[in-house]
C-alpha cells in the first residue's frame, strides 16, 4: 500500500508578510483540516519568530516536563539517537495538546527524518476485529519521578507556576476538573499514575471521523515505559504493539527536514515519530497547545 497523504508545503515567497500573513495562518488551517499537517518553507524564522507563531495557533501553551525550554513558549527536543515510534505528543498526559509544532533550526545532513501517520489511515486499515477491540477507552499506567509530575502540574493548574508550590490540594484540584485520573503517590514523593483514554478519536479540526492517534507505538525516553491495560481488562502485549506499528508503517511519510523549517500537525489526528539520527549536528524545537 501507497501511502496517499499529501505532502503540503507553504513557501515564504507566497506570503508578502512572512509568519505574520493573515492568510499563512488560513492556509495552514486549511492544510491542518484536510490533511492534519503543513510545512513551512524559507521563512528565515528566528526562535522568537517561532515562539510568535506557537502563540498565534495555541490560545493556551503546554510543556513536557523531562524537556529544556527555550522560549516561555517552546522547547528543545532531546531524545537521544535511535529511531522513535509513531505517537501523539503528551499523548499520555491529561491534557493532550491539538497542535505541535516543529522548528528545525539547523536540519540534519543525513537521516533523523520526523515521520508523520494519518490515524485517519490506520484506523481504515484495521479489519472488523481490530477496530471492535480498540473502540474500547484505554488507560495508561505508568511510574513518574516527583519533579517530573510537580513540573507538569505547576504549568497545567492555573494557580501555581513553580513545582516547589504544588501541594495536595492542587493534585486533587486538578484531579477533579480532568476525569479520568488516578493515582497512588508513594513515600519518596513519586506517583503510580492512571489515566483512561480513548486510543480512538475525532480530530479538533473536523467532524465524524475518527482515527488511531495515541502514545502506543510511541517511545518512553524520558520515562518509564508504560503499562497499557483496555477497558475489558486485557493488557496491550508487545506483540499487538508490533502488529500495529507494520500497519502504520504503509500510510507514513517522511519529512525531509531543510534549515528553517516549521512543521505544524494536528495532533488529535496525526502521529508523529523519527528515523535514527545519523547526524547529530542539529537543532529541533518543539511548542504545542490548545487552539
């Protein structure tokens, strides 16, 4: 099978105002609509510039917590140098963000390719049985490190803006306005944390369809893997995991990535992952939120 997504690239030469052209950001929503991604191409764009552009999209910015920022509004990504699984980003996270962003700074010469899936794809790829099974809500368990689940939280709850200022209070307050959300918190400050999702859903920027847009195929570098257990009771084995991740493999595309460019995906539709580095002389940035 041919993967048949679109691959859509907004040029600077067609925007007489650059990143700031009202109608740069109505073509990238047409693009995000009709195919869950764009790229942009020969903006120049400087990390402020970058930042601006994430603030334009997201009416509300979110962070990984195990990442560096690099703006108020963006991160650097650092995940190692082996190739990474297909995933939504903080696709385990309660709040999961609609849009990320990508800001490649200085492109690597050869390999680290981001790959990006259409969930809508592989969700049509799956026979009677396989869409019957993961119909069913998810939830993910996994183990998290104090500062790690204090830095996201002290960024989600409106109230707090430092880790050092979370107390249980907060943890219960945002436990009720996400549902959910479980947790045992251990004596050394650390959590087993629950979250109920569904590993099927409709993208922000459309209506009626749905597609397979998760953190399953995904990677766990800065965290412990996690343990995925669906609504009937039954675990998702590595060997399901496999099955599904050759199904995604024929509907993915590769971004070949140039100095300057800006990838923007919808991330309620479209996964994302990357080919090994084999260059590690480059920069990527990341910035993601809400619409």
């Amino acid at each position: 099978m041919e993967p048949s997504m679109n691959y859509n690239i907004l040029r600077r030469r067609d925007f007489a105002e650059g990143l700031q052209d009202e109608s740069l950001q109505i073509r990238i929503r047409e693009d995000l609509t009709r195919d869950g991604w764009t790229l942009l191409r020969g903006f120049q764009p400087g990390m402020e510039d970058f930042s601006s552009l994430v603030s334009s999209l997201c009416s509300r910015v979110t962070f990984d917590p195990a990442r560096s920022n690099t703006t108020d509004k963006t991160q650097m990504v650092d995940a190692g140098l082996g190739p990474i699984g297909l995933h939504i980003e903080n696709g385990n996270t309660p709040r999961c963000p609609d849009i990320v962003c990508f800001y490649a700074e200085r492109a690597a010469f050869e390999g680290s390719q981001t790959t990006i899936c259409d969930g809508f794809a592989v969700w049509d790829s799956f026979d009677a049985a396989r869409q019957s099974r993961w119909s069913q809500q998810m939830t993910v368990e996994r183990d998290l490190p104090e500062l790690i689940w204090k830095r996201y939280l002290a960024n989600e709850h409106p109230a707090i803006s430092r880790p050092e200022e979370v107390t249980m209070d907060h943890v219960l307050q945002f436990g009720q306005a996400v549902p959910g959300q479980a947790f045992d918190l251990h004596e050394d400050g650390s959590l087993t944390y629950r979250l109920t999702v569904d590993p099927v859903r409709g993208s922000v920027f459309g209506e009626g369809q749905r597609g397979f847009a998760n953190a399953v195929l995904g990677p766990s570098h800065n965290y412990q893997p996690p343990r995925y257990t669906m609504a009937d009771g039954s675990p998702v084995t590595p060997e399901e995991i496999e099955e599904i991740r050759a199904i995604a493999e024929t509907s993915t595309h590769e971004i070949n990535w140039q100095d300057g460019d800006i990838a923007i995906l919808d991330n309620t539709r479209v996964m994302h992952g990357r080919r090994a580095i084999a260059d590690a002389n480059r920069n990527l940035f990341i910035g993601m939120g809400t619409i």
